[in-house]
C-alpha cells in the first residue's frame, strides 16, 4: 500500500546554471547544486544551451548534476536545425539545490520544469516515488503505482483526478512511499477505466524516483520511470 506525503515544492517553467562544472560536489559560497534530467525517448535529445554555453544532455533517463555560480541565467532548448523550442530565464540562490526536467507534453512540444525538493531520501526498505503528469490533451485520466503482481484497486491509487500538471503543484508534489520492487505506473481513462499508458522498472530501495507521464515523439501517451536521487 503506497502512502501519499505532502511537499513544499517550488515550481516554475525555468532553469538555472552557469559558471557550470561538472558535477560532483558541494556548493562553495555563491554557488547552487542543480539536477537537470531527461525524461525524453531515446535518441529524443535537443540542443541545450546555457548562457550561449552548449550542454550535453544525458541519456534517456540520465541525470547532469552541476556546481552553478548564482544569480541569473537563460537556457534554451534547440532542434537540429538551430530553431528555439523552448527557453526560460532563471535566478539560483546561492546554497540552493534546483531540478530540472525536460519533458515532451505533445509530439512536437518540449518543456521544462524545475522541481525543488527537501530531498529526504527514504530508508533503504522503501521507496519514494514522485508521479508527474506532463502530457498535453490527455483527457480525465487516474494515476496508479503498485508493485508487479498486485491488484490495481484503491491501495494503488495515487489520484483520482490525474490531471496535467500533477506532481508540480508546490502544495502536494505528488509522492508516494512503497516497498522496492518492479513496480508499475498506470494512466487510465476515469470515463472507461481503459488502460492508456503504462510503464514499469526496478526501484531499489533508498532512492528517491519519478514517474512520469509524457508524449512519445508520435504523440502516444508513454510512462517513463527514472532515479532522482
């Protein structure tokens, strides 16, 4: 049975960084620890550029961690050709910790989301999980997450009106804490109950980990499960 936790979050399309390096260590003074993870498909990778400064995106389901100098920064999201997708300006207060999360919400739409958190890791026999839903046009839609095996009924519910923009409200961040194992993520119409998008992984126990609700570059409803932390 998964328990729901309340979080203060603050969340806003924006990222920051700059004076980047890469990232392994603790904040220094004037200096901020950002996240940035890709939750896009395979091969899905744009061009990320900070300050002018080009950045490599991880992998699907990768994390960059970075030491930022703070202050004030613009990040822009580019396709092959050159052309802005997406771009946002942002200010990192010094000794802050920042995620970001780029993510498709329709086939030919990127975004992003910056998602802060107290980041309290659960015990090593648990985990927590963060469901995001950041898919465009996705109608009334539940949320579920359970383990493998399990019965899809009310102790899997993470919400019933699963609503866009879900899990990056700064009053409840949509966490839930389980048991580690192969869990599954659902998204099913409130309407039929019809199964419109599912995705499952590990989650080891310790570990924080999102799931998230996104557009394939075909514009299909997909689950995408990854680490936090």
């Amino acid at each position: 049975m998964i328990a729901h936790l309340a979080r203060r979050v603050g969340v806003a399309l924006a990222f920051a960084l700059a004076g980047c390096t890469d990232a392994t260590g603790a904040n220094g003074p004037g200096m901020a620890e950002l996240s940035l993870f890709n939750a896009l498909a395979d091969g899905d990778i744009p061009l990320v550029k900070l300050d002018g400064v080009r950045l490599t995106l991880p992998a699907s389901g990768g994390k960059l961690s970075l030491s930022v100098s703070a202050g004030p920064h613009h990040l822009e999201l580019r396709n092959g050709a050159g052309a802005v997708l997406a771009t946002t300006d942002f200010a990192a207060p010094s000794g802050t910790s920042e995620s970001l999360m780029i993510v498709r919400p329709g086939a030919m739409v990127l975004r992003m989301l910056v998602l802060r958190d107290t980041a309290s890791l659960p015990a090593p026999t648990a985990i927590k999980v963060r469901t995001i839903h950041a898919a465009d046009d996705s109608g009334a839609l539940r949320g579920w997450l359970r383990i493998n095996g399990t019965p899809r009924d009310g102790s899997a519910l993470v919400s019933d009106q699963f609503d866009e923009g879900f899990g990056t409200d700064g009053r409840f961040a949509g966490y839930a804490m389980d048991a580690p194992g192969f869990h599954l993520a659902t998204a099913t119409s409130r309407a039929t109950d019809e199964v419109l998008a599912e995705g499952g992984k590990h989650l080891a126990g310790g570990h924080i980990w999102f799931a998230v609700l996104v557009r394939s570059v075909d514009g299909a409803l997909e689950f995408r499960l990854f680490r936090d932390k």
